[in-house]
C-alpha cells in the first residue's frame, strides 16, 4: 500500500480493493472498477456463478449501463418475446389480460426479459479477464485499519484491501459486519414467496399467469422449454422457522395452497420434493447510509427494492455504473464519491421502494376483499 493509499480519505489507482458477491452488482461492480485501474477482487460465497430465478428485466437504466459496458447487443440477442399477462380469478376464468408490448430498440419504451443465468454468464464473461474471482470464499470479518480494510476470510486467511464493496444481496453480509448484526435495514413487506422453476412447457410460451384469491396468488410464467411456479401468500406477522430447513418452508406453502383449487394442487405436485426452490420473505433494505468508512454497498444489499419492484438486477447495474461515475469526478476522494454515489441514486430507489411496496400490496395475495377490488379498479385504470 503506497503512502498516498495510506492517506485517510483517498485511494489511488492501482489500489487493490474486495468486491463481495459475483451476481449483477459484483460483477459489474468489478467491471467498473477495473476501468477505473483498480485491481479487483472478486469473493463469491457459492461455489460458481449462482444460478435459477426468473428471468431479470433489463429496463432504461440498466441498458444505458450496459450500452456502455459494450454489452448491449450481447443482452438483446439473447432476451426472450415480450409476453401477454393473464390476471385470472382462483377458478382460471380470465378477469383481466394484458397483450404483450412490443417495443422498438433505441425507442422511450425499450425494456428487455433475459434469462437470469444467461445474464450473469454476459457479465462473467466480461469482467473475468480483468479481475481476480475466487469461489467459495466468504468474509468473516472487516476491520478498518490504517489506510485500509483488514479482511479475514472464512478459510482464516487475512488481507488488507483499500476498499470493500459489499454486492452479496438482500441478506449481505457486509452489511451485518458493518452496520450491525441480524436483519439490520430489512423491511418486510407482509408477503412470502416461493419460486420453482420445472422443465417443460404447461401452459403456452411467453405468457404469464397469474391467479389470485384473497390473500394468495399463483404465478405461472411459460417458456419455450420451461416454466416458473410461484406461491405468494400474505402474513401479517414473521413466521418463524428455520431458514435451513427446506422441508417446512415447502411445508408452509403446501398448507396454505393445497384447497385454493383450480390449477393449485396440479402445480403443487410439479413443484416435487426437491430441495432446489426459493422460498423467502419479501424484504426491501432501507439504510440511513448506503456507505461507512472505506465500506460500500451496491445492489440489493444497500437498497434491495424487492421482487415487487421487477428491477433487482436492473438496479445492481445502474448501482454500479452510478458508482463509477462519482469516483470518475472525484478521483482518489472515495469519501467524496461514495457521497456523491448516494446522493445521485437515493431518490431513484426511495421513490421505487415507495411504488413496488404500494404495487406488491395490492396486486400480490391481496390480504382482504378490500384490497382485491382495488386491485381490479387499478388494473380496469391500468388496460385503458
Ligand atoms: C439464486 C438467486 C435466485 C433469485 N431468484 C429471484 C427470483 O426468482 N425473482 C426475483 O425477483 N429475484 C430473485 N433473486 C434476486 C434478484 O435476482 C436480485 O434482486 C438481483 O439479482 C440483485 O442483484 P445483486 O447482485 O444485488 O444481488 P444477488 O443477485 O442476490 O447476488 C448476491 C450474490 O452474493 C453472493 N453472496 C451472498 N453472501 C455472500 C458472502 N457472504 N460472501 C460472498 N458472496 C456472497 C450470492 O451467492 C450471490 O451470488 C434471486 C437471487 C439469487 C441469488
């Protein structure tokens, strides 16, 4: 570490700096930072690229981001067919549909689906020749120290990096280490989701269904060759169980579903007895400060908008390539630019986590007939 590295407030280029997490905000976080001349490392708790999930939606500025990555055209050769939207009662009558919307490239309303796993292999691809990424390797423990970060990683091994940018998600553990063990900034949004995606095709490509009673929803998304099974159900208070134990998060949606009717018990019996789901409470992160000290947060982990939202992977970019803009005009005053970062970016994301949670209670397992008809007077308002 240079003596100017060493001087409270500054970093120069060529400084090594730690990026924590290899999804959307990792990954592109150290792309950015490579271009800035830093040397880059990359930690990803899992053991490659963590793939499944849905299908991430790419919207205007998450494009210009990667317009300036050069990813562009990568992204748009490989994003699936705008789909049509069917909003149907609990026994499969359709109540509202929306067609898909096509839109024109370089054109106001330009926004792309991709395929979550082809979207991280885009950004791998990237970013791979100009950093080092080690897997299965988490921090344990952060320390400021002079002029930098003291990292002790879980193997036991210790180094000193410039910088640490926490990019490991809704549950960072960056974030716990420095601002404060447990849910610290976790925002619970009433609702639960669960997330399964099984081979084949059952209902027609490019199209989303969604079934709704009170207080439960059914998603089924179509694809060419595979499809989504979502359960989303409304609770008032945490359930409490133990986030390991996968049989009783299966459990907990089974009991909750299996006399909705219509489709439900045919898509419980695909969902199968695999541990291979996502089930979670549906968070947003809301922090006072997206940064302390030498220590920043990109992505879900400072400012998760939640699933609600259809724009995590969108937002991580737009996090990054805000980032590197700041240090662009502050050069080694990382103070200044993790400022400047947050100033930029703050009012965006509140003004997004005030429209997806507003959004997710209304239209996602609605908890009262109350708010199932306001739900259908926003969709009549939302077809005109
Ligand atoms: C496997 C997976 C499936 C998902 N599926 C859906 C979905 O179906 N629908 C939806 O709306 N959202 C889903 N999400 C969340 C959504 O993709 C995020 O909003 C979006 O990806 C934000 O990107 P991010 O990089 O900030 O965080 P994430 O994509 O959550 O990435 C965080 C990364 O950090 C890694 N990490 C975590 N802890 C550590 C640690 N201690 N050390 C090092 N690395 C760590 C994780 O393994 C992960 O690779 C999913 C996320 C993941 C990881």
């Amino acid at each position: 570490m240079t003596r100017q590295e060493k001087r409270a407030g500054t970093v120069a280029s060529g400084a090594r700096v730690l990026v924590s997490g290899a999804s959307f905000a990792g990954l592109a976080t150290g792309w950015w930072l490579a271009r800035l001349g830093y040397r880059v490392t990359i930690v990803e708790i899992a053991p490659g690229l963590r793939k499944g999930g849905t299908p991430v939606d790419i919207k205007p500025g998450a494009i210009e981001g990667l317009r300036r990555m050069g990813l562009l055209e990568a992204v748009r050769a490989r994003s699936l067919p705008p789909r049509r939207i069917e909003v149907r009662n609990g026994d499969g009558t359709v109540a509202f549909a929306f067609p898909p919307r096509p839109f024109v490239p370089d054109g106001p309303d330009e926004q792309y689906e991709i395929d979550r796993d082809m979207l991280l292999d885009v950004l791998f691809e990237a970013v791979a020749p100009d950093v080092e990424i080690r897997f299965g390797r988490s921090i344990a423990q952060l320390e400021e120290v002079e002029g930098g970060v003291s990292v002790r990683f879980e193997d036991g091994e210790r180094q000193v990096f410039a910088l640490v940018f926490g990019c490991d998600g809704m549950r960072s553990r960056t974030r716990r280490l420095v601002f404060g063990e447990g849910d610290t900034g976790l925002y619970f949004l009433k609702k639960y989701g669960f997330l399964k995606v099984v081979p084949g095709r059952i209902i027609e490509p490019d199209v989303t269904q969604i079934y709704t009673v009170k207080g439960r929803s059914v998603m089924v998304n179509g694809y060419s060759d595979k499809t989504d099974i979502g359960f989303g159900f409304h609770a008032e208070e945490e359930l409490e169980y133990d986030y390991r134990d996968k049989a009783r998060k299966r459990r907990l949606v089974i009991e909750r579903f299996e006399r909705m009717g219509g489709r439900t018990a045919e898509l419980l019996d695909m969902i199968g007895s695999d541990d291979d789901f996502y089930f979670d409470k549906i968070c947003q992160v809301r922090l006072s400060a997206w940064s302390r000290g030498r220590v920043v947060l990109v992505g879900d982990a400072g400012y998760c908008l939640s699933p609600f939202a259809g724009m995590g992977g969108s937002m991580a970019i737009m996090g990054a390539v805000a980032l590197h803009d700041a240090f662009r005009r502050h050069g080694s005053d990382f103070m200044a630019a993790f400022r400047e970062y947050e100033a930029t970016l703050r009012p965006f994301v509140e003004k997004e986590q005030e429209h997806a949670a507003d959004f997710g209670r209304v239209m996602f397992a609605p908890e009262s007939d109350e708010v199932l008809e306001e739900r259908d007077r926003r969709l009549r308002e939302m077809r005109r």
